[in-house]
C-alpha cells in the first residue's frame, strides 16, 4: 500500500501550488484587459475556474456539517478575527428603511421586443 507523505511535504507542496495559482491570476493575459474573465469552457484557463468552484464546494459542505454538529462540539478558532458588532443579538436595527437613491441606486426598466439584450 502506498505510504502517506509527511505533513511538512504536504505543506510544501501546498504552498508551491498556491504560488503558481497566484502567478497564473496576476499575470495571465486571459485575466487582464479587454474581455477578461470571460473564459469558456475549451480554455486552458477553465480548470483555474472549475478549481475555485471544487474548492467552494468543499468549503460549502463542511459549513453543512459544522451547523449538524451539537453546539458545544463547535468552537471558534483562536486565530479567527472578532465578530463584527452587527453579528451579535444586541446589534441597533436600522432607524428607518432603506430608501431609493440615498441608501442603494434607483433602477428603472427598459422596454425590450424580444431578442438577445
């Protein structure tokens, strides 16, 4: 059977391919300019995608299983930053609702006849 590599091997690993992702989002042409970010799914640059999307749906589902878990199984980790002062049950509701064009942009809709917009 095969042998499990160290946890420092591992790390190193992890740590060269973290760099290489970084390098290929800083620089790749395919992520800069005009048209960027609009990768279909024959480019090269679709598993760089499709790795963040594995990626969420890992952290995704062990959010699912942390929530099943009986509340004095869970702790926060120590190095977590504090809750922000809206998170906690004693946060001031807002004074008044949110009004159009002061508080977020006012949209208003546009008549199309049908086609591609």
């Amino acid at each position: 059977k095969g042998k499990w590599p160290a946890l420092g091997r591992v790390r190193e690993f992890r740590a060269r391919a973290r760099a290489l992702v970084e390098c290929v989002v800083d620089t790749h042409p395919g992520l800069a300019g005009p048209g960027a970010g609009q990768v279909a799914w024959d480019s090269p640059l679709w598993a760089l995608f499709m790795g963040a999307e594995h990626q969420r749906i890992h952290v995704e589902t062990s959010s699912v299983l942390f929530r099943e878990l009986p509340l004095e199984c869970v702790r926060q980790p120590a190095a977590w930053p504090a809750e922000h002062p809206s998170a906690s049950a004693a946060a001031v509701p807002p004074a008044a609702d949110p009004v159009p064009g002061r508080d977020f942009p006012e949209v208003s809709l546009v008549a199309h006849g049908g086609g591609l917009a």
